[in-house]
C-alpha cells in the first residue's frame, strides 16, 4: 500500500502485523470496520515468517516458529483459510547410549506399537509405556475440559475447577497440572530418567523453568504444548509457516484491511477520548486516529509508548536458541535400528535427560551456558518438501531447525556474538555426539564458502521482533482461566485503557501461533461497538 493513501481516520489501527494482528484485522475486516495495520519490520507475520535466509539458495526456511497445533480449527473455518497442516509420521526420536552401545526411543504418530517396542527395549518391560499413556491422558482430559473456552470469556478458576469434579481422573489432572508442580506428576508416572525427560521438554520450550517450579510456569507452558485443538499434536504447516502468514494476509486484504510495512511508530495517543498515531514511513510523517487501538507487540514495547516503566516479572524472560540450517544430506546416526528419515522427520530430543535437565537448569539460571545443552532438533522437508526448490529437492537438500533450551536472555545479555558462536558450538556438539558425521560436514554451502547455518539468541531474537527479552510468548504464559476477580468475564486483551486492548501474544491465553488473542481481541471490540 502506498503511503499516499493513508487516510486520516480507521476505525481500527493495529500496532504490529503478526498473524495475531492479522487474524484481528480479518475478524474486524468481515463486521465492516476500517482497519489499519502498522509494521516496522519490512515483512508480514513477525514470528510467523519463512524467508530464503540462505541467498545462494532457493529454500524458504521457517525462521523462527515452525510447528502448528494451537490454532483453532473454528478460526481456520471463520477465515476461510487454505491450510495444510500435515501430520508427522515420527513423534519423537531420542538417542541414548546402553552397554556402549547407540539406540534410539522412537515414537511414532501413526504406530503405537513401535513406540510399544521401542519403550520396552529401553527400559526391559511394557510398564513405563503403559504409565506414559496414563501420564498423557491427564492432559488429554485437560484439553477437553479447556480448550473451547480458549475462544470465549475468562471463566473464574472456581467455576473452571467445578469441571474437573466428575471422577479421580478429572481430579488428578486438574491437581497434576494447575496445583502441584507438573515434577510431581512426572516422577508419580514415570520411572525412566529418559522418558521423564521427554515428557518434560514440552514444560520447557521458550521458557526458563524446572519441574518443581514453584511458579508453575512449567504447568503452564506444559498446557499450552497439550491442548490444541483437544490433541495437542504438532503438525507441520505445508509451504512453512510463511504459509500461514500468507493465508492470514490474504485474509486480511481480503476485508479491506491496510498493511504498511517499515513503519516507524513515534507516538501513540492513548488518552482522553482520542485514540491516535504519529508515525513515520519513508520519510514522512502522518497522523492516524483510530476509535480502537489493537497492540500486537508486546508490553515492553507499549510501555516506551506510554511511558509507563514495564515491570516484568522473573518469569518473563525468554530462554531460547534457534539455529537454522540448510544441509546437503541428512547426517547418519550411529544408532541403526530407524532409518535416518524415521528419526529425523520427528521431534529429535539430545541431552534432555531429566536430571540432565535440572543441571542445564540450575547452571542457565546463574547466568551460565549449561555444559550439556538441551535441545531438540527438527527435519520438516521430510514430512514437506515443498519448501525447497525443485533443484535442491532433486539433490537431496534438507533444512534442520535447532530449538536449545535453558539458554535465557542473561547468558547473551553481555557479549552477544561471544556467547552465541559459543552456543551455537556446543548445541552442534551435542547434535554431533549421536552421529557418524559431524554436522557441519553435511552443511550447504554458499558461493562465498560460508556453511548455510544461522543462529539466533534471545537478544537476537528481542532486536528483530521485540519480544521481551526473547521470549517467544512475549511474556510468562498464562492459566487458561481467570486468576483474579477483575477478570472473570474479560476477554483478557484490557490494556488499562479505554479502546486499546492486547491482540497479541501478551494478551492472557496469547503465546504461540493461535489467533486466539487475534480473535478474542476482535470480540472485544465487535462487542464494545454493541454497548
Ligand atoms: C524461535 C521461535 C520459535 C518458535 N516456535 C514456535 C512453534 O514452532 N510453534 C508455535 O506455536 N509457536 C512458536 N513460537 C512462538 C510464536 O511464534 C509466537 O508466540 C507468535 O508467533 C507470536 O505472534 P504474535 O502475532 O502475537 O506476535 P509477533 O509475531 O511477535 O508479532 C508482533 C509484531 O509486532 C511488530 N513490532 C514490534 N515492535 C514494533 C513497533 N515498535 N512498531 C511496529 N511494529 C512492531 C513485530 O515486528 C511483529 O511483526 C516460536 C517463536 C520463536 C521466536
């Protein structure tokens, strides 16, 4: 859009185009409202993005989320959205060494009995499988008892509670997962260190958190890896997640939405009865008023527009690192049993031990880069290679995504490019130990002899999207019911001021690619409108 066309007033102005801001605009765009979508990054979908960051290379890699589960199907079918979200035929795949030799936890999305086996093998018997299907089944009657209220009003924690009251088991999983820290549960169920830790990963992903936690906050992002859509399965987004923006985008323009890109907010007019925007792009300066403001980027970044200090709570920092790679071959592993595409085409866990994870944990949380760094690895050209060009394709190219644990926004705050050549070593290193090739031997590389390879830490991670101290939910995820009076009935998106409210992940139940605070802001102000 150009900025010539700009006019003076929308009845709705969106501060940052994420999907979340873009599922808003869609909903808003359909009831006939004018909205405005403001950007300062020079692309559409912040966190949901695939870009070619290889440039000698046509592959468009999903730069930073990558998996899909939260997002509702009821917005999917409301938006009209063409998606393909495929399932992944492996589950997980995790490495270990027994008697000197190398084997491999394989568990499959479309084979329980090679799970079955492959849990027996490991720990001598069916039983830890058969308490890992217990395990599980409390956090499937949790989805199924939450996961529809997601897209209404704040239900009071009483109230939520009350559904959880027909039998022991509804019971047990409300007490598991909002009332005793999830390590409790985990050891109750779970015997083996390696499948305690597997289990626990998913308490992990993004946050700086441990299993007795007093905080719960690993409940919470536990909750958040379970309940989607009732399943809690993770599926890969066909085209990438680039593909999920393009579809929201397209959804957006559709209503009549405007998206301008490389924007440079200056000042946000939030008080009295005007709301309003004072912005830059290329160049110029424009003035924008709106009936409702929709923020799509974080609190930390409201708070330098208001001027009110962001006081964020030690639970809100990010503890990520995503390294990105474009690899001419798949490495071979030493473990022989599953093919190389059977073990990679899952979540591929590395040092994530459960008591190997307390110590990564009690090491990141002093500030340290852990000497045995957590992470899990992901091949997503093997469950979908539209991604790649037809070249690469024909080549055998595949792209590898990295997601490292305890590696908090402390670790880098002080020397960035030191500490993220140091992660990035030693998250390879931990890859490396379970193959017959080093990694790196296996990198594409680029016409000036790089190896295709990116690495992004929390700060990396804060300068490109501003997510607060690089976490990946813009703030410490919240309990899908109302925790406080005030809130019970709210649709959680309330800033604090008249017609500006939360669309994004800081909006209570944001976090992840989900729509759902995109949505429920919309609600908000369809029904505001109605008032
Ligand atoms: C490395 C990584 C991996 C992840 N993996 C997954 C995954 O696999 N699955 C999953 O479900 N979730 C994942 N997540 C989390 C998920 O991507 C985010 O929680 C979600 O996409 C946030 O969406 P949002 O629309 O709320 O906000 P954002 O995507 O953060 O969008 C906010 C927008 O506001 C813009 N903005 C910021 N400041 C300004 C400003 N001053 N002026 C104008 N615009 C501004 C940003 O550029 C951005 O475009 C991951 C996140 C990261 C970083």
């Amino acid at each position: 859009m150009s900025r010539s066309r700009i006019k003076a007033k929308y009845d709705v102005v969106v501060l940052g185009a994420g999907h979340n801001g873009l599922v808003a605009a869609s909903y808003l765009g359909r009831a006939g409202l004018s909205v405005l979508l403001l950007e300062k990054n020079d692309y559409i979908g912040g966190a949901t993005t695939s870009q070619k960051v290889f440039p000698d290379y046509n592959a468009q890699l999903s730069r930073y989320s990558y998996l899909v589960s939260l997002l509702p199907e009821k917005i999917i079918r409301d938006l009209g959205l063409k998606l393909e979200l495929r399932r992944r035929a492996t589950g997980s795949f995790t490495p270990y060494r027994q008697n000197g030799q190398h084997h491999g936890l394989l568990l499959s999305n479309v084979d329980e009995e090679v799970g079955r086996r492959s849990m027996a093998e490991l720990t001598g018997g069916d039983r830890e499988f058969e308490q890992m299907q217990k395990f599980y089944h409390l956090s499937r009657v949790f989805a199924e008892r939450s996961w529809d209220s997601m897209l209404e009003p704040l239900v009071g924690k009483e109230d939520f509670h009350r559904r959880f009251n027909d039998d022991d088991v509804s019971r047990e999983a409300w007490r598991s997962l909002t009332e005793e820290p999830l390590g409790w549960a985990v050891e109750r169920y779970l015997q083996n260190d390696l499948v305690r830790g597997l289990v626990l990963t998913d308490a992990k992903i993004g946050v700086l958190t441990h299993p007795h936690d007093p905080s719960l906050l690993q409940n919470r992002c536990f909750i958040y890896h379970l309940i989607g859509n009732k399943t809690g399965e993770w599926k890969v987004p066909v085209g990438g997640m680039g593909a999920v923006a393009r579809e929201l985008e397209e959804a957006a323009r559709r209503t009549g939405a405007e998206l301008l890109t490389n924007v440079r907010i200056r000042h946000l007019g939030l008080n009295g009865t005007k709301r309003s925007v004072e912005l830059d792009v290329g160049g110029k300066k424009e003035n924008v008023e709106a009936r409702f403001l929709l923020v799509n980027f974080g609190r930390n970044v409201l708070a330098k527009f208001t001027g009110k200090p962001f006081q964020p709570d030690p639970t809100d920092e990010g503890s990520v690192f995503k390294i990105n790679m474009l690899l001419r071959k798949l490495p071979k592993l030493k473990a022989k049993k599953y093919t190389a595409a059977q073990a990679w085409c899952g979540t591929f866990h590395s040092d994530e031990g459960y008591e190997q994870m307390n110590a990564s944990y009690a090491c990141a949380s002093q500030g340290r880069l852990p000497e045995k760094t957590p992470c899990e690895v992901y091949c997503h050209t093997l469950t979908d290679d539209s991604i790649l060009g037809p070249d690469l394709r024909e080549q055998g190219y595949h792209t590898m995504t990295l997601f490292g644990l305890d590696a908090p926004w402390s670790v880098f705050s002080r020397d960035n490019v030191m500490m993220r050549k140091e992660a990035e070593q030693k998250f390879l290193a931990s890859m490396n130990q379970w193959l017959e090739e080093p990694i790196e031997d296996c990198l594409a590389v680029a016409r000036d002899g790089s190896p295709c390879i990116e690495s992004k830490s929390p700060v990396d991670i804060e300068d490109s999207l501003g997510m607060y101290h690089g976490n990946i939910f813009h703030d410490s995820l919240t309990w899908p019911f109302a925790t406080a009076k005030r809130e019970v009935g709210a649709w959680g998106v309330e800033t604090g001021y008249e017609n500006v409210f939360f669309c994004g992940s800081s909006a209570s139940r944001g976090g992840a690619v989900s729509g759902i605070p995109g949505h429920n802001a919309a609600m908000k102000v369809l029904e505001t409108l109605k008032s």
